[in-house]
C-alpha cells in the first residue's frame, strides 16, 4: 500500500528536489514506514539509491525487454488504495506508457502496454468503474 508519493521533473543541470517525509506506522513491531525511491527517464534503467542521490545509466538491451522494464517500473510506481495522492504518479507512467506504445512490436510487449495501461486507469478511474466498463463491453454469456 502506498501512503504518500511525490513526482517530480529534472532542472536544467539535472537535479531534482523532493520534500522529505516520514510517517510512523500503525503496525505492531514497526517503527516507521519505508521510503523507496524510484526513478524514471526516457531510454535509462534506474539504478538505486544511495546518500539522498538517485541513480539511472542508459538501458541496454532490447526494445522488448525495455518494454518488460517499463512494465515492472510502473508496477512499482502505482500503488492502492486510489487517492488523491496516487495521481501524483500519473505523469511518469504516461511517459513509461509512450515509451512502451514506441518501442512495442510483439504481442508480449503488447501485454506489457496494457498492464501500464492498466495501472494509468486504475488511478484515474478506479477498479470498479474499470469492471463496469468491462462488463458493459464484454457481458456475462457472450
């Protein structure tokens, strides 16, 4: 479950600033949520993060394996509950989501388009409305 995400762009010399943040958790036996970075640019694979600084190198490999790991990036990248909150996470996975829709050529990458597709719609739709939608164009016995 995600609790809080941030988004935002580069500056001019390629730096970036997020606000920090830090909830304690409710659980028993944890003293805090976990903060885990991930970072996204066109034609990089994110790399980690080390000391407050985030780290992407130039991807290598194929077009369908870019595609795979736009996929899982985006994965990761959207989270539950729908909130508010969560569409701070729209801006990249439309990027992953162009990115992916260029790059895509077989059907397996095609299957990897629409689980990025799918997490887009999941924030701004929501699940129910999403099943709505499917049962309407797809009903039940057909």
């Amino acid at each position: 479950m995600c609790e809080h995400i941030e988004s935002t762009v580069t500056d001019a010399q390629g730096q970036y600033r997020i606000p920090a943040w830090i909830k304690l958790a409710p659980y028993p036996g944890s003293s805090r949520r976990v903060q885990i970075p991930i970072a996204y640019k066109a034609g990089f694979r994110y790399t980690g993060a080390y000391d407050n600084d985030v780290y992407v190198v130039p991807f290598v490999g194929t077009a369908s394996q870019r595609v795979e790991y736009l996929a899982q990036l985006a994965g990761n990248a959207s989270c539950s509950p729908r909130s508010q909150r969560m569409r701070q996470a729209l801006p990249p996975l439309k990027a992953m989501l162009a990115e992916a829709e260029s790059l895509a050529s077989t059907s397996e990458d095609q299957v990897s388009v629409y689980v990025i597709r799918y997490d887009i719609d999941f924030i701004e739709i929501g699940g129910e409305e999403m099943m709505r939608q499917f049962l309407r164009d797809h009903p039940p016995g057909t």
